[in-house]
C-alpha cells in the first residue's frame, strides 16, 4: 500500500538515483521539497516557526522535569511550611537555615538579608522529608542533597547540633 509520499520518493529514485554526483544533489533537494509535503499529505498540523507546541506529557514525567521550575499548580501543593512563600517567589535565589531557632538568611538580587522566620527542628525535618518524598532520596546522615525542578537542596543533618540547610534556585 503506497501513499503520495512513497511514490513521489520512488520518482525521485528512479529519475535520478542513476547519476553520479549532481544526481546526489538533486535527491537530496528533491527528498527536502518532498518531506515538507509529508505532513499536509498525511493531515499532521505544523506549527509556524518560533510558536508553542502543545504536547501532553508523557507517562512518568511532569512539567517540572522539563521546565526546570516547580509549575504553580504544584506550588500551592507543597508543604513547605513557614518558607513556602519564599520558595514560590523566584526573585529569591536562595535559602539559608543556619540551625534550628535562628533566622533564615535569604538572597534576593543578589543580596542576602536576615529574615524574620525561625524554624524549629521539627519544621526542618519536615522540609528535608518533603524534598526526599518528592525525589525518593532518602535523607541520609549526615550530608544530604537532591534537587526538584530549579530547586537544589543541600542540608547537613545532625542530632547533637541540629540539622541545617541551604534551598538554591539554578
């Protein structure tokens, strides 16, 4: 079973396939003109040069994988506590918890101020655990690391001194 596709390239190869050289030349330039026919032929729609393609993402993969970004359907989600407002604002490049009931130390155009938020070591716990859920990374003593979309997690996790963290936005 031919299509129009298969026979306009059997006429190529049957006039031309037979010279040397130039004949090569004009196959390839006659397979360019015939692939850009492929499409209408076979009713596939193509977007215009520079457009958005909607495509639907296949299974196991999600926006964040592709994008590089956590999608703000997944933000309001996330159960991040007392930083998730600072997770959803990408002016903040960067979170730091220095310990257990001392302020966040945050960087925001390229300025790093105090914040007024103090975590607790429970609250700690629960972001560490929320970042390993997410990446199935289990949070291992006493250096853990993982990454979700643009968000990268670096965190020392001790009992004695309590653990600490460092959320950057790449």
């Amino acid at each position: 079973m031919f299509n129009e596709s298969s026979i306009e390239f059997a006429k190529i190869f049957l006039v031309y396939g037979s010279k040397k050289e130039t004949g090569f030349k004009k196959i390839r330039k006659a397979i360019k003109k015939t692939v850009k026919k492929i499409p209408k032929a076979l009713n596939i729609p193509v977007p215009k040069p520079n457009s958005e393609l909607s495509v639907p993402m296949p299974p196991g993969f999600s926006e964040k994988d592709i994008s590089g970004q956590i999608p703000a359907s997944e933000q309001g989600n996330a159960d991040l506590g007392q930083i998730q407002e600072l997770v959803d604002d990408f002016s903040i490049t960067m979170i730091q918890c220095d310990g257990p009931n001392i302020p966040l130390k945050i960087t925001k155009d390229k300025q790093t101020t105090n914040s007024d938020i103090i975590l607790s070591e429970e609250e700690i716990s629960k972001i560490l655990s929320y970042f390993s859920e997410k990446t199935g990374q289990p949070v291992i003593e006493p250096v853990f690391q993982t990454k979700i979309g643009n968000l990268k997690i670096m965190a020392i996790t001790s009992n004695y001194s309590g653990s600490r963290f460092i959320i950057s936005r790449q």
